[in-house]
C-alpha cells in the first residue's frame, strides 16, 4: 500500500475532520449554508488523498477492497453534492414539479452518507485485516 506524504497525510486528516464539522453543523441546522460547502470541500480532500493512497500489489482481495473504498470516495462527493443541492435548490430546475424534486434528491444526502460510511468503516477494517495477515506471513 502506498503511503501518503506528511502534507497528503495532513490534507487527508483536515478533509476528514472538515466532513464531520460540516455533517454535524448542517444536521443541526447551524450555518449550512456554509456547512454544506465545508462538508463537499472536506469530501473532495478525504476522497482525492485517499484515491491517491493506491495498492500495486497483485492480491484480488486487496485490489477489490480498494475499489469498494473508492466507489465510497464517490459516494462520499455525490453526498456533498446533494447537501449543497438541498439547500440552494441546483437540481430542481432539472424536476417539471416540486412533488418529483422531492421524492428523488431532497434529503438524500443521508442515504447517500450512509452507504459511504458504512462501505468506509467496512473496507477499512477488511484492508487493515488483510495486511496484517499479509505481514504474518513473510
């Protein structure tokens, strides 16, 4: 696993404390016009420092980890993205009534954030596994 740089390994850690300040303000209805834009910029920073932390390795196990980690990269940007949406309206031009806007995106940056974590909590406990099993090994 490559490892991250100390200015990488200090963005990663600053995009991840930015994703939870702005989830945690935005869900207490605190400023989420800005809670909302510090949460994407957190998402963007979390997700391109941890894509750019690759596996060259030959093991499938890892390989697949690593691409379930980073489709909750996405998932985590897309929930972003949705945040914003919710509270300045981007999509709902997209929407011929307000009844379809809200039954397809508003709020479902939850979801979203959900299935991230949980696939984020999942392959970081199977790649941690998976590597120390590895080292016991050799």
């Amino acid at each position: 696993m490559k490892q991250l740089s100390k200015i990488q390994s200090m963005l990663f850690l600053a995009g991840g404390a930015l994703m939870v300040a702005g989830a945690g303000c935005f869900a207490f209805l605190w400023q989420q016009q800005v809670a909302c834009w510090v949460f994407l910029l957190g998402a963007l920073l979390f997700a391109v420092m941890q894509m750019m932390q690759s596996y060259d390795g030959r093991d499938i196990t890892l390989m697949r980890l690593k691409r379930i980690q980073s489709l909750a990269d996405i998932l985590f940007i897309i929930a972003g993205i949705l945040m914003v949406d919710n509270v300045f309206g981007f999509f709902r031009p997209l929407f011929s009534n307000m009844i379809d806007y809200v039954t397809y995106v508003s709020n479902k940056w939850v979801i979203v954030l959900l299935i991230a974590a949980i696939l984020e909590v999942y392959t970081v406990h199977r790649i941690d596994h998976e590597l120390s099993k590895k080292n016991i090994k050799e």
